[in-house]
C-alpha cells in the first residue's frame, strides 16, 4: 500500500550502485517522487544547490516536503536515506530492536566494506590511468572475501536480515556487478540464487530502470574529462 504523501519526494540521483538503492526504496514503498538528476560525469554534484543538500558532493540525497513535523528535511548518505524512509513508512526496516539491530549490521556491512571495496575494485580494474597489480589484486581479493561472507550467510535464509529489507537494496547494486569486480558468481552459488531472487522484485526492476538510459550513453573509462571530474574532485573545465 502507497505511503500517503501530500508533495513527491525530491531524488537527487544518478543511476549508480548507490543512487539504485533510493530508487529502488522509494518503489518498494510506493513513494511518490520526482528524479532531479546530478549528472556526476559533468561536475553536478559540485554546484552550490546541491552541496545545500548533500555537502559531501555525493549521490543520493533527498528531500522529503513532508518530514517530522510536517516540515521539509534533506538528508544525504543513501545509508542514512534509506533508514529515514524504512522509519517513515514503517517497511523494510523492523521497528523492534532486535530485527533492527539485524538489518543495521548488514546495512553497514555494505556502506563500510562491501561498497567502497567493490568501488575500489572497479576504479583499479577500469579507471586507472596504470594498472597497478598490487593494487587490482588487493580489491578484487577483498571483494571475493566479502561475497564469500554473504554467501556463506545465504546459505540457509532468502534474504540477509531475515525478511526482505532495506540490507538487501543496500547491497544489491554492487553486487550484480560482479563481473566488473572481477568475480565468477558460480563460487557463490547463495548468493547467486538471492541476486536472483531480489531482481525479480518488480519494484527493484523499476527502481534500477530509472533513469538506466543515461548510465547506458555514458562511458565514464573512455572520457577523460569525467574521469578528472570524478576523480580529481572538481567540476568539468
């Protein structure tokens, strides 16, 4: 059932792994929102309206029209986004201690390891002005380790934290890019079956296609430009 929303929630978006998360959230709830989109490969993420918003000059953030007390609230981090939105609608993240507990570890399981190491694995793998041996076989170790604890986690259960949440949407972007991290996802094969399982949802369908043409026309490992921007951490000359 739709949450009751008088004004869309703003999504200050880019289709990423992270950015998927919120779209992907924002479905499953039956949220109404409006996508304002941060092209990253241009220095969007730069501009003075939007590091109002998100001052660490990442993508997602939000701005809810009808937060607490009926006044508007910004938040950054798709972490902290996606536990607001679970405690707004009362979906996807439990409202006991115990069941949050559960889902709050393996949320920052993702925003502490499992994110910035299949990250680092993508840059060294693909961005890299110089392949680094050192450096590729470090991330895509790490990775390979990371996803031998979720498989060995899904060994006996559909999902991480027990019913379907918002663990899983935090860690299903990276994850179905296994191939760019350098991994074989036949040694998984419980994780196989949940990336299965999750992007069957249709609501994860609709989440990762927002926007999906966008990601498809940009090739960040071929533009230099985007690459100084993203990696430089300034705005595009």
């Amino acid at each position: 059932m739709a949450q009751v929303q008088a004004s869309p929630i703003e999504l200050y978006y880019w289709p990423t792994p992270n950015g998927w998360k919120i779209a992907i959230m924002l479905e499953e709830c039956g949220l109404p929102y409006e996508v304002k989109l941060v092209n990253i490969g241009k220095g969007d993420q730069f501009k003075p309206d939007f590091l109002a918003i998100s001052p660490n000059n990442k993508i997602p953030a939000i701005i809810d029209p009808d937060g607490p007390d009926g006044r508007p609230l910004s938040v950054f981090e798709s972490g902290a986004i996606l536990q607001y939105l679970g405690r707004k609608t009362g979906q996807f993240y439990p409202a006991d201690e115990r069941g949050r507990v559960e889902v709050d570890q393996w949320l920052f399981w993702q925003m502490g390891g499992l994110g910035p190491m299949a990250g680092q694995a993508h840059h060294f793998r693909t961005y890299a002005p110089e392949k680094i041996p050192y450096a590729i076989e470090r991330y895509t170790n790490e990775v390979h380790r990371l996803y031998g604890v979720m498989n060995t986690r899904l060994k006996d259960r559909d999902y991480l934290a027990g019913a379907y949440s918002i663990a899983d949407m935090a860690c299903l972007g990276w994850s179905k890019l296994w191939e760019r991290q350098g991994q074989h996802i036949e040694e998984f094969p419980h994780l196989k079956a949940w990336l299965a399982r999750v992007l069957a949802r249709p609501a994860v369908q609709r989440g990762l296609a927002v926007n999906a043409e966008e990601r498809a026309k940009s090739d960040i490992s071929k533009d230099k430009d985007a690459q100084a921007v993203l990696f430089g951490q300034r705005a595009r000359p």
